[in-house]
C-alpha cells in the first residue's frame, strides 16, 4: 500500500499507453508510423503489434533502471541522510519525466494513425523542451553520486563546486528547454531541432564543465589565502 501511495503517479503514466493501445485496438490501421524527417513528414511504418507497443514497452524497462541507478551506486550507503534523500527525490523526478515523454510518444501515434493532423517534429521538440525544463528544476537539488549529473573532476572533487555547477546547470537546462518548447511552437519544423538543440547542447554540455573548472580554482586559491 505504500508503494502504490507513493507511486501513483508513475504507474498512472507507465499503465496509460497500454490501456490506450487496448481501447483503440481495433480501429488501429495493420501499420502506424513510427518515424518522422526533419520536415514533419512520415518516412517510416511498422506493424500494429510492434508500434503500439514498443515505446510503452521501452519506457517501463527506462523506469525499472532508472529505479534502479542509486542502489547500484557502489558508496550509496556511506551517504549521509540529505545527499541519500536528495538522490532519491531527484531520481524520482527525473523517471517521472522520462516516462511522461515517452508515455506520450505512443499516444502521439494512435492520434497520427487515426488521421488527426499533429506535427510530429513540432510534438517531440516540445516534448523534449518540457522534460529537460523539469529535469533542470531539481538539478540544483542533487548531491553528488555516481550516475547522474554534471561529473566532471572538479564538481568530485569538492562537493561546493558540485552545488555551485549544478545550481547554474539546472537554470541553463531550464532555459534551454523553455526555449525549445517555444520554438516549437513558432519556429518552422525544420528549424525546431536545429536551432533548439545546438544551443542547448552547448548551453547544457560545455557551459557548466567550464564553469566547474573556474569555481575549482577559485575555490582552491580562496582555500590557500585562508591557511
């Protein structure tokens, strides 16, 4: 009981495609799409078996890892309370986005088969805008660990730098993925990618490893001018 009170919300999003591929079954078309081009248009089918269950299939097995990450953390239990609290909490945060992305994806495809008008490439930019915005949310919260954030040898090394890195980390993946929601909405489909995701990756990727170096240092030079 209290795991269902506790992950509701999880199984709610992990059940809903496969209670949605049930309903629908038999109005479903023999094949669905299941890839878009650059341009929004469908360049690619499969089987009704296959494309009404692979993404629903594919986001449990997401979840159990994800699940799964922080008990195989080899120091998890020399943790102390907050960084293991804050682990946990994160980790929960960061599997109920990804299942909701991908919970949608199969969604996406019963509306597309059945003939209602959804850009695809304009759906899945937003998408991805929206689950990095809420992954960035609760960056600034984590601790360091052995799978998830901005590792870089000077955030390991001192756990001020690690706060710091991912306090500004969690507020440009924020930004970068407000952005790519709202490019989605105005952009022409072919720009949502390329003009959403190259910043993003530079914002996201670079920004903060450099970042973490300079805090190092500074955080180094602060430690030998007080001895």
């Amino acid at each position: 009981m209290k795991f269902l009170k506790r992950e509701w919300l999880q199984l709610l999003i992990l059940v809903a495609p496969f209670c949605v591929a049930a309903l629908l079954w038999d109005r479903l078309p023999d094949r669905l799409p299941i890839h878009w081009n650059f341009r929004g248009e469908i360049d690619g089918y499969a089987g009704k078996k296959f494309a009404a269950l692979f993404f629903p299939i594919l986001n449990l097995a997401l979840v159990v890892l994800i699940g799964f990450l922080p008990r195989l953390d080899p120091k998890c239990r020399n943790y102390d309370v907050e960084t293991q609290a804050s682990i946990a909490g994160v980790f929960r945060i960061f599997r109920l986005a990804f299942s909701l992305f991908f919970s949608s994806l199969p969604l996406a495809i019963f509306a597309v088969a059945l003939g209602f008008h959804l850009d695809m490439t304009r759906f899945l930019a937003g998408g991805l805008g929206v689950m990095i915005a809420v992954m960035g949310n609760s960056m600034g919260k984590l601790r360091p660990n052995w799978f998830a954030g901005f590792r870089t040898p000077w955030t390991l090394e001192l756990r001020v730098v690690w706060m710091k890195t991912h306090r500004l980390g969690g507020r440009l993946m924020v930004a970068s993925g407000a952005c790519l929601f709202a490019e989605s909405l105005f952009l022409p489909t072919r720009l949502c990618f390329l003009v959403g995701l190259l910043p993003l990756v530079i914002l996201v990727g670079i920004v903060p490893a450099v970042y973490s170096y300079f805090s190092y240092q500074a955080e180094k030079k602060f430690s030998e001018t007080v001895h």
